[in-house]
C-alpha cells in the first residue's frame, strides 16, 4: 500500500502528544517540526509520481504487494543501487538528508540478524518480524532507528554503568512481553516517524545480557517521552525565499520510561551473543545510504560554490576551476563506492542482499573526511558575506531597500534579485544552523570515524597485501592470487 501525504500527516497528527520542546510538551502539528515533515513529505510525493515510481518504489518480498522503497528489503544489486539512487534524488530536493533510510537500513538489519539467531538458537524470531513487517508494508508506516544509546562513562560497558538507563535495557520479562527503560539519543526524525524502532548499539558481554534489545513501537507509545531539537532556517515561513528554506530536521532524546512491548513486536530480548552483529548490520546499511545521501550534500554544496563564483564574476579563474572538480571527486568516488558495495554484496540466509562491507566503510570513511573540506571550498570561493549579509527584511522593505539592490549585485550580468537569492542560499547552505547539523552529521552519522577504522582493520585483508609485497620483494616465490579469484561480482540467474 502507498500513503499519501495527506493520509500521512493525518496519522500522525492524531498521536499522542510526547513531545517535548523547550520544557514544552508539544503536538506533532508544532510548526518547528515541519520543516523535518516537508522532507519526509518528498519520499511521499515520489512514490506516487509516475515520473520516479518505478524508482520510489518495489514489489514486497513478503507480500508481493506495491510499496514504498524505504520499506523493501533489498533482494539483490539493483535494488540496493535503486536505493542509493533514490537517497540522492530525495536529498537533492529536500536539500541534504532525506531521513528514511535509517529506518530502512533498521528493517534490513533485523531481517537478517533474526534470521541467523533462528538458525543458531532455534527461536521465531524472524517470523515475528516478517508478520511485524507485513503490517509496516500493509500500512506503509515510517520508522526511524533508535540505536545511539547515551553511553554514559564511556569507558565503562552497559551492565558497569552508575545509571542502567545510560542503555535501553529489559526491566521486566513476561509472558506477552518486555518492560524496558533507558536513554536513546541523536534519534533524526522520531518525533515525525510512525515507528520507533530500537536496535543495540554496540557489542556485548554475557553480563551485558538485558542490554540485548530489539523492537518496535509506535511512536506515541504510552511511557516514551521525545525531547525534541528541531532544527530550522530563519527564512523558513517567508513565502519569497527558495525551497531549502522549507526544509530541516529534528532529533530527539527518546526516553524508555518502562515501556511495555508486546511479544509480537519483541526481535531479540536476551541474546547478548548477537548485539555486536545486528548493531554492525545497521551500521553498514547505514553506511552505504551515506553513498546516496552524501553525494546529494556535495551536488548542493558544488552548485552553491558555483554559483557563488559566477555572482562574483570569478568562475573562470583557476582556482576556482580546481576547487569545484574536488566536489566532483568527492561526490563520485562516495557514490562509485555504495556502486561497489552494491555488485559485491551477499545474499543473506534471510534473503536479503547486503552491501559488502568493505566498500560500504571506505566509502563512508571518504565522506567523513571530505565534509569540512568541502564547506571550506565553498567559504574560500564565497568570500564573507555568508555570515554578513544583512536579514530577508532589509532587501525587501524599508529605507534601505534600493540601496541594498545596487550593493548586492557584484556580477552585472545579474539582477538584483538572482545576485541576492545566491548569497542568501549560500548563507542558508554553509553558514545556517542547518549547516553546522550537516557538518557533524557528517563526521558522526553511522558511526563515528573510528568505527570505520575499526571495521576496516577486521574486514580488509591486510595478508593478502603482505603476500603482494612479499612477492615482489623477493621473499617468496610465488603470489597467492586467491583474493582477486575471490573478488566476483553478485550474480544470480534468479534476480
Ligand atoms: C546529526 C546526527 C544524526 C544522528 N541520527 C541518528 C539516528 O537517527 N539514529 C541513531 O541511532 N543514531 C543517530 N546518530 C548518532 C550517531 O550514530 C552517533 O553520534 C555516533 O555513533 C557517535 O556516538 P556519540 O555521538 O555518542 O559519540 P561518542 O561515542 O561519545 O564518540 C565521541 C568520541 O569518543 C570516542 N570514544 C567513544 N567511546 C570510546 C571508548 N570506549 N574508547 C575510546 N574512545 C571512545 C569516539 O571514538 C569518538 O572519537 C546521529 C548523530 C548525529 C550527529
């Protein structure tokens, strides 16, 4: 089934009001969250565009029926390039994240890691999930993922810390399910999503054993509270100023205050042996969207920096010239990786297909350390005015109104109005609340740099590089070339 829109904000404004804002408990029809439901609103609209269908949408794998992308669970390569696909295409509208793919990446760690508990512990796990997973197709729900946990002492495991609510942990086991409490934090798009959905953040130990949680739940749950960082642009209700003001984002603390979670919606309560793997399964997931998403944030920052150069009448000059193919390469090698993670990826014994690894990670990694470099190109070919430039107000009304026309036109092939609208978007896209959000979102989202690092020196296969180079330095006699024998691409008759 496809909602629209419409049918969505219905839903969702029905809820139970849990939010909270400023000490305020607020509705879910609070003006500050809607510019983080205007993006959520495009992966709406793109399902039901005969234009993009095709690509906003898939055939379910549990039920056969239409439905929306975000909620398919990929079956091989293309699917997981339609994927970055359409990250990219939603992220160039919404101007940068696009906030469903967490979701997404969730529903695809829990397929896979309920399937493999089944197999090891003899448990129903993954049928639980695929009859959760009908509903969530039936009703075209939207979840967002709920795995940051405050972590308290970070030194310290989940059973070590002083407040056991430092990570969502089980209170109480019964019959028809778990009683859980603690700390969720970072969650983007919980205070608009249908669904929480809560994974574990990290691997544990057997005395970490209530720590290993996964459910689902709706949103407005009674005993969850969502205190709520919405994130907005100054420009965002005057009607004059272009679309990236219509959008932003909210994240939340959410707060597990003994919440009861039906059996039916309980995918791991207990087994701390798989809290690494379904923690790991998100993030990679997770990691690969990034190729889709991050691509889109370097298009939008490319397309400021060059229209910032052309306001300035410099676009011919060299530098210039130099800096934007950085953009190029920094957006294309992101995207050539998810490309690679996609071809090189494995069915799983769920069914579904994963991205490799590897190619995941390098690719996340490149786009964390490119994200300040990036803002720093558009600042140097922008000047200062992104931080200097006088309110909305001042270009159109009062005393200084023609004045502020002659001063904002640098390139006199352009008017006034197209010379304003680029500093201002420049401003809006580098120097506004929303862009301090895309800058740590982009060293942080998915894991912190270290992550990477971490998954790499466990998945790259620094042996075979030791061989190449013993090889060739004389030391032995023959090269082992099992690696690029195993390097195939995914290919299957069936898909
Ligand atoms: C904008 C934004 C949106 C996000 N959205 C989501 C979301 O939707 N869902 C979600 O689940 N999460 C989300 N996150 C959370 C994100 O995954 C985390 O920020 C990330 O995993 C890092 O965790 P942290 O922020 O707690 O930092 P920390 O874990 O505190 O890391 C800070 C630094 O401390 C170091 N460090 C931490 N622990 C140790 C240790 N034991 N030993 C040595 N060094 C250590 C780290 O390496 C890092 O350098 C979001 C984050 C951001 C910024």
């Amino acid at each position: 089934m496809l909602r629209t829109k419409e049918a969505y904000h219905e839903k969702l404004f029905a809820m139970r009001p849990n939010i909270f804002i400023g000490g305020e408990r607020v509705g879910r029809d609070d003006p500050r969250l809607r510019p983080g439901i205007n993006v959520l609103d495009i992966t709406f609209d793109l399902a039901q565009d005969p234009e993009w269908k095709k690509l906003a949408t898939a055939a379910s794998s549990v039920t056969g029926e239409e439905i929306n992308r975000w909620a398919h669970l990929p079956q091989n390569p293309y699917d997981l390039i339609q994927k970055q696909k359409l990250i990219r295409l939603g992220a160039r509208r919404a101007g940068g994240c696009i906030q469903r793919c967490m979701g997404h990446d969730a529903i695809n760690a829990l397929a896979i890691c309920t399937k493999e508990m089944d197999l090891a512990n003899g448990s129903d796990y993954h049928q639980r999930f695929l009859d959760y997973l009908k509903v969530y197709h039936g009703q075209d729900l939207d979840g967002c993922c709920a795995q940051t946990d405050s972590k308290g002492d970070r030194m310290k495991r989940p059973s070590e810390q002083q407040d056991p609510d430092a990570y969502l942990h089980i209170v109480e086991e019964r019959k028809d399910g778990i009683v859980v409490s603690g700390f969720k934090m970072s969650i983007t798009q919980a205070p608009y999503a249908d669904e929480i959905i809560a994974l574990p953040t990290r691997a544990l130990g057997e005395a970490d054993r209530d720590f290993a949680v996964a459910f689902a739940v709706p949103a407005d749950i009674e005993g969850l509270s969502l205190i709520t960082r919405p994130v907005w642009l100054r420009d965002k209700d005057n009607p004059e100023a272009g679309p990236f003001c219509r959008y932003g984002v909210s994240d939340c603390i959410v707060f597990f205050n003994k919440v009861f979670v039906p059996k039916e919606r309980v995918f791991m309560c207990g087994e701390w042996q798989f809290g690494r793997r379904l923690a790991l399964l998100f993030a990679d997931s997770h990691r690969h969207s990034y190729s889709g998403c991050k691509p889109a944030v370097s298009d939008i920052l490319c397309g400021a920096a060059a229209l910032a150069a052309e306001a300035n009448n410099v676009a011919k000059a060299s530098h210039i010239k130099e800096k934007l193919s950085e953009f190029a390469g920094a957006a294309e090698l992101a995207y050539a990786a998810g490309i690679a993670a996609a071809i090189y990826g494995e069915k799983t014994a769920s069914g579904v297909f994963f991205p490799n690894e590897i190619y995941a990670n390098v690719g996340r990694r490149l786009t964390g350390e490119t994200i300040y470099h990036e803002y720093n190109l558009l600042t140097e070919i922008a000047g200062g005015i992104a931080v200097t430039m006088p309110f909305s107000g001042d270009f159109e009304q009062g005393e200084n109104k023609e004045a502020l026309e002659r001063f904002i036109v640098r390139n006199p092939n352009l008017s006034p109005e197209a010379s304003r609208k680029i500093w201002q978007f420049v401003e809006n896209v580098g120097a506004s609340s929303m862009a301090s959000w895309y800058k740590i979102a982009g060293v942080h989202g998915g894991g912190s740099p270290i992550m990477e690092t971490i998954a790499l020196n466990i998945g790259y296969d620094f042996e075979d590089k030791k061989s190449v180079a013993r090889y060739l330095a004389g030391i032995s006699e023959s090269l082992d070339d099992s690696r690029m024998r195993d390097m195939e691409p995914y290919a299957s008759e069936n898909d």
